[in-house]
C-alpha cells in the first residue's frame, strides 16, 4: 500500500489548505493517508548562525523521515501576501539543511486554495517554478478559489472545479503507480 504524506502549508489551527489536502488525498484509493500539521513541527526561525550553535532541531528530522516514509505527496499551500506561509518556508528551510532535494523527486500534487477569488495562484506559480530545486516532482497541479463558497464537508461543491480535481488527481495516481 502506498503512503502519502498529506500536508497543508499553513499553521492555521483551521488550515482550510489542510483541509483540501486531505480531502484531495481520501480520493487516492489503496493507499494510507499520513496528514503532517505544521504545528507538530515548532521550529525556531531559521538562520545558519543558530544551526552552528544548536545543530538541525530534532523536529525537522521527523519531518524529513515523514518524506522518505512516502511514496508521493499532496500538498496544499496557504498564500500570504502572494507567498508560501513563514511556517511552511522556515520548515523548508530546516529540512533542506538536512537534504537540500528534500521532497526526492516523490510524485506530488501540488494545490493552493484561498477565500478569495484567485484560489492561490500566485503562490501555486511560484512554487511550481521552485519546487524542482528542493527535489520536488510536481505531477499536477490545482487551485481552489473561493473555498467558503466552494467547499463543504461533503468535498467540492462546484461541479467544474471538482471535475477538474478528478482529472488531476487521475494524472498523480498514474504516477504514484509508477
């Protein structure tokens, strides 16, 4: 059975990404969802003055042994300020300090979703264009815009939007197969 790791990129008690993530996760059949909240992982503010003094904290380890434990990964990133969030980026910072292709080239679907009208977009850019660096597949990608208004308990309420999700999460499946 293949593991995914499942990951909203906010720290958001109510990460409506996390939510999505999880969500878009359930969908993958014959695998075991492994949701990792940035919460979990308190890590101070990176700088390489304090890696010299105090070493990588144990927090990023686990973090790292999370992504060699899957198979593929379905991430979804908060925006702020058209950015991922501090706690997703000081967490990556962290992590690639132990292996600078931290993601190793694992399948990802990668998503960004917001209340407003764009979804994530500008995040969802950035990260697609940085993500090979840091040893990130990225199979497919996908926002969700308006999520209060498109998204419920039941899933994804806007019969377009949720088409759309299917088709990309068709393209992931494919490729965790592989």
């Amino acid at each position: 059975m293949k593991i995914l790791l499942t990951l909203g990129g906010s720290n958001s008690l109510k990460s409506i990404n996390k939510q999505l993530a999880v969500y878009a996760a359930s969908l993958v059949e014959n695998t075991q969802m492994v949701v990792a909240d940035l919460n979990d992982f308190n890590l101070p503010v990176y700088s390489v003055d304090l890696q010299e003094e105090k070493g990588i904290p144990d927090n990023a380890f686990r973090f790292d042994n999370l992504i060699k434990e899957a198979d593929g990964i379905v991430l979804s990133l908060a925006e702020n300020n058209g950015l991922p969030t501090v706690a997703y980026k000081n967490l990556l910072d962290w992590v690639s300090r132990i292996n600078k292709k931290l993601w190793r080239n694992k399948p990802m679907l990668l998503m960004a979703t917001s209340p407003g009208e764009r979804g994530g977009e500008n995040v969802l850019e950035i990260m697609k264009k940085l993500m090979p660096f840091h040893g990130g597949k990225v199979v497919a990608d996908y926002t969700l815009p308006l999520f209060f208004e498109n998204f419920s308990d039941e899933g994804i309420k806007d019969p377009q939007k949720k088409q759309e999700l299917e088709q990309k999460l068709k393209i992931f499946k494919n490729e965790l197969g592989k």
